[in-house]
C-alpha cells in the first residue's frame, strides 16, 4: 500500500515539475523578437501595432472555454489571430509554443506577453488596450 503512495506522489511531482518548467519556459519568450511570419499575422507585426495571436487544439478542453473569449474579442474589432496548431505547427514553432492555450501578445514583432493556460477575458483585455 504504501509504495502506492509513493508512485501516485512521484506522478504527482513529475507532473508538477513540468508544468513548472512549461511555465518558466515559456516567461523567457517575453521579449523574443518573432521573425518571417506570413499571412495575416505577418502583416499585424509589419504594421506595429499591438495584435494577440491564440494557439489552441480542438481536442484541448481549456481550449473550449478560450476559444469563445478569443471570438468575442475578434467581434469587438481586436487584432487578435487564431492559429489551430494541428494544422500550423510551423508558426507554433516560430513563437515556441509547447502547450495549448496559448496566448502571445505581441507589439510590432516583440513579444510583450506570453500567457499559458486559460485566462480570464479581464486580462486579455487589459493586456490588448
């Protein structure tokens, strides 16, 4: 019984430690500039203006609750862009993306915020104005 416990605290941990590293990672994006993107996010960076890019995966369940966040900031006239990393990994890629959500906010082609995970629509609000 007891090496139970310690299996189920050692998923736990490991676990835990990649969620942390996922995190870590990912903070070091910030500030990263992102180079040859094409099409319509390529042409928000070349603008300079302040855009949000979403990488999500349909089979992502914290996807389904961001996806309609992403939408209804797309309807109020942000420069917010999908990218549905099953069929563009390469632009994943090109922003190091390793988890879905994910959320980049970019300024010019300056990464200004990296978010990972589901956020409230209050963040990506305030982080888009």
């Amino acid at each position: 019984m007891l090496i139970v416990v310690y299996i189920l605290l050692g998923i736990f941990v490991a676990f835990m430690g990649m969620q942390y590293f996922m995190i870590l990672k990912s903070k070091r994006n910030k500030g990263k500039r992102v180079e040859q993107v094409g099409g319509k996010i390529g042409k928000a960076i070349l603008s300079g203006k302040r855009a949000m890019v979403y990488f999500y995966s349909p089979s992502c369940r914290a996807c389904k609750y961001q996806t309609p966040i992403i939408d209804r900031l797309i309807s109020d006239g942000h420069s917010v862009h999908k990218v549905d990393i099953t069929r563009d990994m390469a632009t994943a890629r090109k922003f190091g993306v390793m988890a879905t959500p994910t959320t980049v906010v970019l300024q010019g082609n300056e990464i200004i915020e990296f978010l990972v995970g589901a956020k409230p629509e209050d963040k990506l609000r305030r982080v888009l104005d």
